[in-house]
C-alpha cells in the first residue's frame, strides 16, 4: 500500500502518476473535504526559461500534459516576456538564452511592445522571450489530476487524517505543502520547508488588454503580471500587502492599469526550501518519502516530477534523473531563475 499524506497538486498528481503505472493500492489522506493548499491562490504560469538544465527538463517533459488538457485548465500558450530594466539585468537575460538556446529552448529576443502594444517600455535594455510557455487555472490542474487518479482506482480520502496502520504503509509519502515540516516530524524525518507569504493585486477588467498577453517580469526587480479573465494579476517584491509599490510599478509599465485602488487582492504561500528546489524522493527513513517544497513552481513542475518520483517508488528507473532533489542534499542546487 502507498499512503500519500496531502491532496493538493503534489498529492494528487503523484497519485495519478503511480495509478498510470499501475499501482492500484494508493490511498490519499487529507484533512480538508476540498483541498488546495497554496494552489488556489499560485499565479498560474507555466516557463520552460529556467537556469538549470534540470528544470529545463522537467518543464518540458511537463508541457505535454498542459497541452492535452489545454481546453479543460484554460492553457494559453501565450508565452513569457523577461524584461531587463537595468544594464546588469541585460547581462543576466543574455547569459540566459545563451544556457536556454543550449537546453533546445527557442528562445527569441521581440521588441517588447509588438507583443505588449501597452506596455511602457522605456529603459528597457532587453527581453528574452519563449513561445512554450503559458498560463492556466491552477484548481483546474488539481481537479484534472483528482478526477483522472479517481478513474484509475486512486481512493481520495478527504476530510481525514490517517490513522496508525495507514502510517505504517510500506511507502509513506509527505506531500504536505508548508504543513510538511509538521507531518514529518510526525514521522521522525526533517523536512526543511518554510511558508513564505505572497500577494497578488488585481486590476480591471479591461477591454483594452487582448487575449494573448504573455506573463511579463522585470528581471531585475521581479515584479511581473498575468492577464486573467481582462485583468491583470500583479506581484512583486516588498511588503506583500502593500498595494502602493504595485501600483508605482503599474505606473510605470502599464499607466492604463494605474487606479488609486486594486479590483481584488488575494495572498497564500510558497514553500521555500534553502535552495528554492523541492524536497522529491526517500527520505533518511527508509519508506517515508516526500514531494514537497516546490518555492512556487510545484503546479507547473508536477507532471514531470510526479511520474519520475512514481518510478523510483515503483522500483523503476525514471526517464528523468531526479535524484539531485533528494531531501537528504546538504548541497544548494543553483537556478538564478528561481522567484
């Protein structure tokens, strides 16, 4: 029996992943009769620009699930746009799609405002952008996973906590999200994540926007937004709560969308591990394994990372070598790409 303790994106998508492997003794646990965890309040994006050619991998071994799905998630290929509004920020965008290009990545370098017609691009030095990337609903992501996992045999336990025998299933998986560090204690292990509070504004709705934005970031200071349902999500660094600095930023990239207040305003956690990678396989307890820790990049990663971590507890060899992930490292994996 495999016991996977969290139903959220990394809970749910493992379950569906060793169910398409053939496990049918997989059984789900978690408190909440809806769960969601940080999913329902996470952006949304999907990049394959990353700086390791490890996510590199996982993104794109990924996309193939968005893609199937595209009608179902809301997935737009529309793209993500990095701006470099510094000179040292141009460095970093061209050092990247050197490393990118490298990948397979086609990565193209568009006059900013032939993609965003409204954006105010003045002192930009540079863009870097790639047309596999997207957006999509996240909820719609975990109820794919929770709806296709039924159909395969997963049992969904929710409203639950597992009891006693359930724990000593022969695998044991934490995929707890930032609740994670509390179950594994639970469990003797060390799960080093912590919640890192993050904010995202809302604007609009305008008529004005189109429906082909691509998420667009300063690389250099990290605010950056999505267009959803005509409006614009916006994050940025700061004070999560704090509505003034977005909107000197919309101010100055986006005037049209600059108003004295926010349309809505929701807030929710990354899972930040030292290094902003996931805790993914056993831990030093033999049969306690764990998915979790994802700083933000759990949703679009789960495809990939959840059929390799189902190969390895199956005993198989997985297409993808994850192992730098394992939650016993000691040493940081480096992706300068990682918000």
């Amino acid at each position: 029996m495999v016991t996977i303790l969290g139903a959220g994106v990394a809970g749910a998508s493992l379950a569906w992943a060793l169910a398409r492997r053939g496990r049918r003794d997989v059984v789900v646990f978690d408190p909440s009769l809806e769960p969601s965890g940080s999913t329902s309040k996470a952006l949304g994006g999907f990049r394959t620009q990353h700086g390791s050619e490890l996510n590199i991998n996982l993104a794109l071994a990924s996309r193939k699930f968005f893609v199937e799905r595209a009608e179902h998630i809301h997935f737009q290929p529309n793209g993500y746009l990095y701006l470099a509004e510094t000179p040292e920020a141009a460095i970093e965008l061209r050092r990247r799609a050197d490393f990118q290009l490298a990948c397979g990545l086609p990565i193209e370098h568009p006059d900013p405002r032939a993609i965003v017609p409204w954006l105010d691009d003045a002192g930009i030095r540079g863009a870097n952008f790639c047309a596999l990337d997207g957006q999509y609903i996240p909820l719609e992501i975990l109820g794919a996973y929770v709806e296709e996992a039924r159909e395969l045999g997963v049992d969904f336990r929710l409203g639950r906590e597992a009891g006693p025998r359930d724990l000593t299933a022969d695998i044991v998986v934490v995929a707890c999200g930032v609740w994670s560090p509390e179950v594994g204690d639970k469990l003797e292990v060390t799960l080093a994540v912590e919640a890192v509070e993050r904010g995202v504004f809302m604007t609009g709705p305008y008529d004005w926007l189109g429906d082909r934005v691509p998420i667009t970031l300063e690389a250099g200071s990290g605010f950056h937004f999505r267009e959803r349902d005509r409006r614009l999500w916006v994050m940025g660094p700061g004070d999560q709560h704090d509505w003034n600095r977005i909107r000197e930023w919309l101010a100055m990239r986006a005037p049209r969308a600059e108003v004295l207040e926010p349309d809505g305003y929701i807030s929710g956690n990354y899972e930040m591990t030292f290094d902003h990678h996931p805790l993914v396989g056993e831990t030093a307890r033999g049969g306690v394994w764990s998915s979790c820790g994802f700083s933000g990049h759990g949703v679009m990663q789960s495809p990939a990372v959840a059929d390799n971590l189902a190969a390895m507890i199956n005993g198989d060899s997985p297409p993808l070598d994850i192992r730098p992930l394992s939650p016993q490292r000691t040493e940081p994996l480096i992706d300068l790409t990682q918000l």
